[in-house]
C-alpha cells in the first residue's frame, strides 16, 4: 500500500501521497496543497527540504557518499571511461557503443568553430574581465549567431544542438583563456581527442609546437568527469528553471555560468587559491586562519570545506586527490602552498569543529591544486568547472522540456507593508 503523509491544519487534516524512487528516497507531494487548503503554502529557503523534480541523471547520498551518473559509480566512470563517453551516457541515457561514441565525437569535432564576428564581442572586454563574466556573455552571444530555436520534441534537432554546443564551447573556452592572457585565439585541431584540443587551445604559443603531457590529459579528462554532473545543485536548477520558461538551449546554460561563478558554488575552486595564498603572504600560520573559520564574528570560511549534500566525504574529492597526487609527482612540483593546503586538510579532519558540522574538504579544495600544477590561470578555474559540467547541464535541460515540466514559480511569504496611500511627493 502506497504510504501518505497527513497535514494537520487547525483541525483540518489533508491527505498527500508519499513518493518513492528508484533508490527509495521518499519525497511527500504536495502539488495539490495550495487547493486543497485554500492557499497555504510551503516555504524552505535554500531549498533544503525541497525536491524540484524528478531526474533520472544523477543520484547521489550524501551520508554515503555514492555519486552516480545514470547507475554507474563516479568512481568506476573516473577509472574506466572518456570525458565525452560520459556526456553521452548523461544526456542521452546509456553508454554508447563504439560506432556511436565515434559518431558523437566526429559530429562534435564539425562544430567545434564560432563564427569569426563572435571574436569582436571577445576583443571588446578588457582584458581583465573576469573569464567566467566573458564566458557567460559569449555563450549568450552565440544565441545570435544561431537564433533557430530547438525544436525539443525532436530528436535529431536535439542531437545537433547538443553536438554544436559541446564542439563551440571548448573554443569560447580558449578563447576565454587567451584573452586574458593577451594571447592570439586559436581554432580546433581535428586531429586531436577532446581533451587533447582544449589543453592545445588553451596554451599553444605562437611559434612553438605544443607537445601533449598524457598525464595531464587523463587528469583534465578525469576532471571534467568528476564535475560533469551533480543533480539539482545551485547551477543546474538554474539552467532548468530558465529553460522552463522555453528560454533557449545556449541562454539557459549562459546562466548556469552565472550561477556557477559564485564562490560558495564553483566559483570555490579560485577562493581556495586565493584563500591559500592570501595564508601563504600572512606568514603560512594555518592554525590562526583554523581559528579565523570558527569563530562566528568573522565571515572567514574555510574555502573548499563542507557541501550542502555531502556529510560523510565527497567520493569526488578522494579520486581528485590521487590524481592531484599523481600530476604534482609527474610534474615535479613543489609549492608552499601545497605545504599549507595539506595543513588546513590534517587540522580540519581532526578538529572538533569541523568533525561536528561534518566538513569535509570538498571536490574545490583538490580541483585547483591540479589546476595550478598544469598552469591554468587562476581565475580560469571556474571555467574549467563549466566546462566539465556542461553535458549535466545539458542532459538537465533535454530531460526538464522532454518530461513537460512547468514553468518553474515558487511561492513566498510576504512581509511587507500592508495596503496603504500613496502621498504626493510635496506631502512626504
Ligand atoms: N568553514 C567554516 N564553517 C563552515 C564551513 C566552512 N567552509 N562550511 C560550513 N560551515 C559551518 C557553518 O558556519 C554552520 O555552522 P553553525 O551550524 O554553527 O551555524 C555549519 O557549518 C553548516 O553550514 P551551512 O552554511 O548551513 O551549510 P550549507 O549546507 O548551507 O552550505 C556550503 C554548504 C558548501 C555552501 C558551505 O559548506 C560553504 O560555504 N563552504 C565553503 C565554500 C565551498 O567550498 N563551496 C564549494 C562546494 S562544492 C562545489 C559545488 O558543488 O558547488
């Protein structure tokens, strides 16, 4: 028998159904509240206790920490399969087979041009702009430059979008890159695997040949695995909720990059750097910045620890950090402000503060030490997250029109004044 859940309002008691999914998550549905109690709603801020759908993408159980991308393990894909594999399996469902996945990437590679005017809108920011503002405005602008909009109930429209949008972004993103560096835009090399062509379009130098490091490529590859998707996070939702307004593909996902760039959501992986450096200038004393975290009149946090889900370990942090492990020993690095950063980790792991309220360092808190090892910019690594989740915010997109979804409007709670009379200006 299917369970419910009983509202009691004032002696009135109501009825709603409990749902349960495929992993037993129960969820009470209360679409019908409004009517069935003339008008009384529900209200959560931060949407802790809320559910905004039902996805078939991703699960994942934050006490456990298992993160899954249509049933497989973060941990088995990370291992045993490529970047686009994945993006393939999250928008469209399944693994693919070999014709098809070769199929993807061929298409994928066709688009991977932008029209030659986008290049004017990039040469137009000055060059310090932050590079998650340029690549929001240039995936925006691609709108322009592709204004059909996609027709959803097509599969094969639906293909193409997706196929030109993952082909176009990685140039968006060394375009980005090159801007902020002062370097000359490069185009695609089709000769390349994806992972391969961003690395080379991000830091070709003129004049000089760009040999691949393998070990970068399959931490890069491994990487943007790990961000490809993570359900109904604050960027996801926004992509959904603007797509549910009809707003287009290329539009929605330009405010997922809004949304993204704050720092307590992938903008965390740059405050982490920044945050280790700024230790680092202070004299590298991580017990005063320990201290700084917990007290409660100072709005320091300690960037890269804790996650609204995650309560136990955040499975992507564990294999970032042997690939972190593996990057540094390749490359040789040796830095201070690895030094501090496994500092901050040991004292926070065992500090009663952190234990209590379950912070844990989170995938932010490794992603830019790798970042930094590879000589991407600072503030390219946010963008470097889009880039990785761009196929979960896609696949997000596709399944909210494919199952109908309605424009997403909540609810609030007014607290403002009541009616009153509006006093002309010479009576005020
Ligand atoms: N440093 C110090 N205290 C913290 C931290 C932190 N990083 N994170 C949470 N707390 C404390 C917080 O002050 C609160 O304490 P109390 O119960 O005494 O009031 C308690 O822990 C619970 O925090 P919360 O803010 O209610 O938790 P939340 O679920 O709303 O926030 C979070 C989650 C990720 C926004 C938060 O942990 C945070 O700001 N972390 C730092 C930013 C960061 O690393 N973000 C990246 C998240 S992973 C990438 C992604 O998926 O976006």
């Amino acid at each position: 028998m299917s369970e419910i859940a009983k509202i009691d309002v004032n002696g009135s008691v109501y009825e709603f159904p409990i749902i349960e999914g495929s992993e037993n998550e129960k969820a009470i549905d209360i679409s019908k509240l409004r009517g069935l109690t003339g008008g009384i709603t529900t209200i959560d801020p931060g949407y802790k206790n809320t559910g905004s759908c039902e996805s078939a993408i991703t699960f994942l159980d934050g006490e456990k920490g298992i993160l899954r991308y249509r049933g497989y393990s973060i941990e088995e894909l990370a291992d045993k399969a490529d970047f686009l594999e994945v993006a393939y399996l999250l928008i469209f469902g399944n693994l693919p087979n070999a014709e098809t996945l070769e199929k993807f990437k061929q298409d994928i590679k066709e688009h991977a041009v932008v029209d030659e005017d986008l290049k004017k809108i990039v040469d137009a920011f000055p060059r310090a702009a932050h590079p998650m503002g340029v690549l929001a405005s240039l995936t925006s602008a691609l709108t322009a430059f592709n204004p059909s909009s996609v027709d959803v109930d097509s599969e094969e429209a639906m293909y193409k979008a997706i196929v030109k949008i993952m082909g176009k972004f990685p140039v968006l993103v060394g375009w980005t890159m090159r801007k902020n560096q002062g370097m000359p835009f490069r185009y695609s090399d089709s000769s390349l695997g994806y992972v391969e062509n961003i690395l080379k379009m991000m830091f070709k130098k003129p004049g000089e040949k760009y040999v691949q490091n393998p070990i970068l490529v399959d931490a890069l590859d491994k990487l943007l695995i790990l961000h490809a998707d993570h359900e109904q996070n604050c960027s996801t939702s926004t992509v959904r909720i603007v797509g549910s307004a009809h707003a287009g593909l290329f539009a929605s996902l330009s405010s997922g990059i809004s949304a993204l760039w704050g720092p307590l959501h992938g903008g965390a992986n740059q405050a982490v750097l920044e945050m280790l450096e700024a230790i680092k200038e202070d004299g590298g004393d991580t017990k005063k910045y320990m201290a700084k975290a917990k007290d409660k009149s100072d709005p320091f946090r300690l960037m890269g620890f804790g996650h609204r889900v995650y309560k136990n370990f955040d499975p992507r942090a564990k294999i970032i950090k042997v690939a972190a492990d593996e990057v540094l020993g390749d490359l040789g690095v040796e830095d201070p402000i690895l030094d501090i950063a496994k500092g901050l980790e040991q004292e926070a792991l065992k500090d009663d503060y952190f234990v209590k309220r379950k912070l844990y360092p989170n995938v932010d808190f490794y992603s830019g030490i790798i970042y930094r090892a590879m000589g991407i910019p600072t503030e390219m690594f946010t963008v470097m997250f889009a880039l990785g989740r761009l196929p979960g915010w896609i696949a997000q997109w596709r399944e909210m029109r494919l199952r109908k979804e309605p424009i997403g409007r909540p609810r609030q709670v007014y607290i403002g004044e009541n009616s009153r009379e509006f006093v002309k200006i010479n009576r005020r």
